[in-house]
C-alpha cells in the first residue's frame, strides 16, 4: 500500500522540524522516500523507527533494515547503541511513537491534506457507515477510497487490512497512494486504539461520525470511561472539522458536552431535537425505507438494501455525513441506497428458493449482537437461531454478557469457538454459560454448547425449518480461525453455503 513513487525528502529537514539530538557525529544526511516500523517491510530509502516493544526494542532490528535499505533510523535513547552500530545516519528523540504520525506525514508530503476524509467512530457500524459513505461519495463524482478492518480501497485499487486501522507509517503510505491515484474522498473507520496509540496523527478529518457506544476493548482501556474518552479525543480541532453524532444513543448525546468542535445531531429513532431525523421508517427482510427530514423543512426518501433498524441509523449518519461534507442530499441518499452489501455484515448466504433464511454478521460485542437479534426478530416467522463464541486473550468481561444476551434474544443458541487464541475454548464458553443462565428457565433460549464451529454451523443449518433464521455471529469477512498459535483457514460464509449444500443433498436422497 505505497505509492509507485514518492519524492526523496531530506533527514536534514526532518531532524530540524523534530529538534532531534543525532546519536552519532555524522551529519544526519539521507533521502528519505518512505518510513516503516517493522524492519520485515523495509524498502530502500526507508527510515525505519526503532520503538520499544513489549519482549524487545525494535532497534535489535536496525542491522535488518540496514540490509533492505533502510537509510536512517529514529528511535529513542535506549535504541541509540544498536542503531549506531548500523553506520546509518541516527536521530534521536525522547517518545518516538509520539512523533509517528508527525514523521509520516512529512516524509509523503502530507498526502491526507490532499483528500477529504470522513472519519468513523463508534463500536458498532463502523465498517458498513464507510461502505455507505464510499458510495455516497462516489455517486457525488469522487475518485473515492476507504479504509477499515473490511477492506481498503484507494480507486480501484483493493486490500486485505491486518487492522482496523492502520499504523502511522502504513496510513500515510495509503493516502500518498490515494493522492499518486487520484483519490478525491475517502471515508476511514477510525478506532479506539488508533485514537489512543497515534495512528491517526496527521491526518484531519473533515467531516468525524459518531456511531454509538457499548462494552468493547476493555482489555486495552482501563476501564468503560477511558474508553469512551479516547473516542471523544477524534472530535477535537486538531482533528477534526465538524462532527455528527447519533443522539439516540447516551454517549452520543453526552458527547455534544464533550467535543470542542461544532456537532450536528441525526436520529434513527425520530427523536424531536434531532437535526437531522429517520420518519416512516418501513423495515423488512431485504431491507428498509424510510423518508430523512433535515434542517429547514430538507427531505429525502431513502431505501436501502440491508436489513435492521441499526442499519437505518448507520444509513442516516452516512447521509448526514456527506451533507456535512458537501454532498447535496438527493445525491448522498442516492448514493447510499446503491450499496447492496458490505462482506461479512448481515451478509446473506441462502437464496430466495431457501425455506429459511442463513445470515453471517460481525456482531461480536454486546450490543452487537443484541441490534441483530432484535433486528431479525421482526423478519422472523419461525425459529431465531444465533450460533455464537467469544474470542481469547481478548475482554473477559463480555463474555458473559454476550452469553446473556444470546439466551434472552434468540430462540436458539448455540455457543461453539470463535477466535480462542491462546485460551481454553471449553473455559470461555463457560464463561458464555454462566451468562445464559442467568436468564429465567421460563425466557431462556434452548442453549447448546458445540465447540467445534463447523460442527455448530452444520447443526444450526440441519434444524431448520420454514420462516426461520439463523445468523452466525463473530466473525464476518474474516478467513481464519486463530486457534493455539495457528492461522486455520475457516470463512463463516463458505461453512454455512456448504451446510446448505449438504442439506440439499442429503434431502435429495431421502
């Protein structure tokens, strides 16, 4: 994710805007025409920058990237030694992580100032809100990019991310990349983590959503509060022009106390004091309608392709978003209305010939999975089915939420692996358990546990039966199941269309 070519930018320069110390009596002179931190990825004419890690400082490295031509190195004090030992030109300063996003930006020449960039923030909708707003975009007339954990697009250009979002290094490369092809507009989920670490310094956003706020990421946040302070930190000067938020949701109503930015308000549920608001909202299995009332008396009629009330605040936050930006409101409705999908987010798997309906979606968070399962419960004629996990190494403490909010919102819920990592799979389904039992006998779903996830797709699938729906919940667009240090290949989507498949068969024969 770099550009073909990218203008030499002298260390001189970077070393007089950082006031760094030099950590040898060289004069740092070099070309620098990219930057990177991991010493694997290094190209010639890279400053690599040596960070501390968690095992080992990344100047161990710095002989590596000497050797795939790396022409300089930043780190800090503690990285000095093995740098200067390389030969190459060292600048050093005192938190080099903190000057991440400083650094690539200058070494691409700013690239971020030359596209317009609408951020996205929240727990949930991240991803299908950019999807919506690339096509909104798009159908204004924008070379358009995006950015998040589902894909990364700069034209027509596509990726794989390993993140969310992307390290400072990383990013920067991207919009270079963007700006080398053309790019206009870019819509980017922006996550708490890369809020927190500095992976978003030096890129500003004109336009910044807020989607909403529940339990996520408290193995990485100290606690609920830290977690929703750093998400605050996006809509803030430095960062950001103006931001929208969803005021159906608490935080994004106490976030207009806390941001330092104008803020323009949406409703999904129609609330009065909104802005902007969702009327007549008509929700059906294949998607919603509903008309988008604005400021001054402004209104659209919006329909979209995907299913869930959630779906209709995620629409009306894009469309916001893309008023703000610019974008006249029939062109941002028409827009978003030409998404027909987004991989892996209430993505369906049967065809209309089904009996029963087999969705795979995102949701692993609480109030994730309790939008879709109050989603599919107004489209649900017969059983709703969730097939479920938690993963490892990863918030403890939503598990059993998660497990809580399966057994109270489906008919049947089946909790197998997710993502188990390092951890005994059979002590997080525990954890799941002690969840659903907490519900009453009389409202709890009948609760099954089967570790093996294909196993449990399959069972799902063979229960079946007419006007039902089953949603496999997790893991989406992801390819592997993370299991014990192994990668093993394993797509929600290509187990549930072979259950069908067998299904099918195995009804032929009968």
């Amino acid at each position: 994710m770099r550009p073909k070519t990218s203008p030499p930018r002298p260390l001189t320069g970077l070393a007089t805007m950082l006031d760094a110390d030099s950590g040898t009596s060289r004069s740092p002179h070099a070309a620098l025409t990219g930057v990177t931190i991991d010493s694997r990825a290094v190209q010639r004419g890279d400053l690599y920058v040596a960070l501390p890690g968690n095992r080992v400082h990344g100047a161990t490295f710095a002989a590596e990237a000497m050797a795939r031509g790396a022409v300089a190195v930043l780190t800090d004090r503690e990285g000095r030694e093995a740098s200067v030992a390389t030969g190459l030109p060292v600048l050093i300063v005192p938190d080099p992580r903190a000057l991440l996003g400083q650094v690539s930006a200058w070494v691409y020449g700013q690239p971020a100032h030359d596209v317009q960039v609408i951020g996205v923030t929240g727990t949930s909708g991240k991803s299908t809100t950019t999807f919506m707003l690339e096509a909104g975009l798009r159908a204004a007339g924008h070379t358009t990019g995006l950015v998040g954990g589902v894909e990364i697009h700069a034209a027509d250009l596509r990726f794989e991310p390993t993140l969310t979002t992307p390290e400072a290094p990383q990013l920067h490369a991207l919009f270079a990349l963007m700006r080398e092809q053309g790019v206009s507009a870019a819509a980017m989920e922006v996550s708490s983590h890369a809020l927190a670490l500095g992976r978003v310094d030096g890129v500003f956003y004109d336009v910044a959503l807020f989607t909403n706020l529940s339990q996520d990421h408290l193995d990485f946040h100290k606690d609920f509060e830290d977690y929703f302070a750093t998400k605050v930190r996006l809509f803030q000067p430095e960062l950001c022009r103006v931001g929208v938020t969803n005021i159906d949701d608490r935080h994004g109503r106490e976030l207009l106390h806390r941001a330092k930015v104008p803020m323009t308000t949406f409703s999904a549920l129609g609330a009065a004091e909104a802005e902007w608001r969702a009327l007549e909202v008509r929700l059906g299995a294949d998607g919603s309608a509903f008309r988008v009332a604005g400021p001054g008396g402004v209104e659209a009629d919006a329909q979209i392709s995907l299913p869930g009330p959630f779906n209709v605040a995620n629409a009306l936050g894009a469309i916001v978003s893309l008023v703000e930006s610019g974008v006249p409101l029939q062109a941002a409705v028409h827009g978003v209305g030409t998404l027909t999908g987004v991989p892996g987010r209430m993505q369906r798997i049967t065809s209309a010939e089904e009996e029963f309906q087999a969705l795979v979606d995102y949701s692993h968070k609480p109030g994730a999975v309790e939008s879709v399962l109050r989603s599919l419960r107004e489209v649900t004629a017969g059983t709703l089915t969730i097939v479920l996990g938690c993963g490892g190494d990863r918030d403890t403490g939503k598990r059993p939420i998660m497990g809580e909010t399966a057994a109270r919102l489906a008919d049947v819920a089946i909790f197998t692996n997710d993502n188990p990592r390092s951890e005994d799979p059979l002590a997080i389904l525990a954890a799941m358990m002690e969840g659903a039992l907490a519900v009453p006998p009389r409202d709890r779903a009948h609760v099954i546990m089967e570790p093996d996830r294909a196993a449990a797709i399959d069972l799902a699938v063979g229960r079946a039966g007419r006007g039902d729906v089953i949603v496999v919940a997790g893991k989406g667009h992801e390819q592997g199941q993370y299991v014990s240090g192994e990668v093993i290949p394993f797509d929600d989507r290509e187990v549930v269309a072979e259950a069908i498949d067998a299904r099918k068969e195995s009804r032929k024969h009968r």
